[in-house]
C-alpha cells in the first residue's frame, strides 16, 4: 500500500512538472512568433477585441507557468505587467500600447527564464 501511494505521489509530480511551462511555449509559438500574430498586432494598435481577450487569456495562463528558470516572483511580475496592459489597452487607456510594448520584451524574459 506504501509502495502504491508513493508511486502515485512520484507520478503526479513528474506530470506536474511535465506541464510546467505549456502555456508558455503555446503562446510564444501560436500568439507570439507568426507574422500575423496577435501579439504584433496589439504593438501596432490592430487588435480586435476579440483578439485582446485571447490574449489576456493566455497570459492569465501563462502566469501559472513555472519558468524553467529563474524567480517564479519575478515571472508573476512580469506575467502581471503584460495582463496589465492588455486590459489598459482593453479600456482604450492611451498609454496601454506603449506599456505592453514594453512588457512584452522577449529578449529580457528568455535572459531571465528560458531553460536551454
């Protein structure tokens, strides 16, 4: 009966681990990287509405990542600083654009967290 419970608690974890990070890479490859990606659209100001609910949606999903690297304090910052612009933006707050641009720095996030 031990020997089970300790299997189930090593395999939960394994998963739990395994999944760290998936709406991550989800996003940087589907919202981030296309020419036409949402993420360059909000940066030119052409993003639908429905386009900006996309993405606050992943990256409300994103903060619940673990980096594969780095402070997970420092990666909420960060995840929280995108969803603040996104919902700036949202509201047609003039200065929303400008903050996402500079929330959305993938040189200085990939530095600090991405595993290699």
């Amino acid at each position: 009966m031990k020997k089970s419970a300790i299997t189930l608690v090593t395999l939960a974890i394994s998963l739990s681990l395994a999944s760290a990070g998936d709406a991550t890479k989800k996003i940087m490859k589907e919202l981030h990287k296309p020419e036409d990606a949402i993420c360059k659209k909000v940066g030119r100001g052409e993003a639908t509405d429905a386009d900006l609910a996309t993405l606050l949606k992943a990256y409300e999903d994103m903060s619940g990542d673990t980096p594969a690297k780095g402070a997970k304090s420092i990666w909420m910052e960060k995840c929280q600083a995108l969803i603040s612009a996104i919902k700036k933006v949202q509201a047609k707050d003039a200065s929303g654009t400008s903050d996402f641009k500079k929330a959305v720095n993938c040189k200085a996030c990939h530095d600090m967290f991405k595993g290699k």
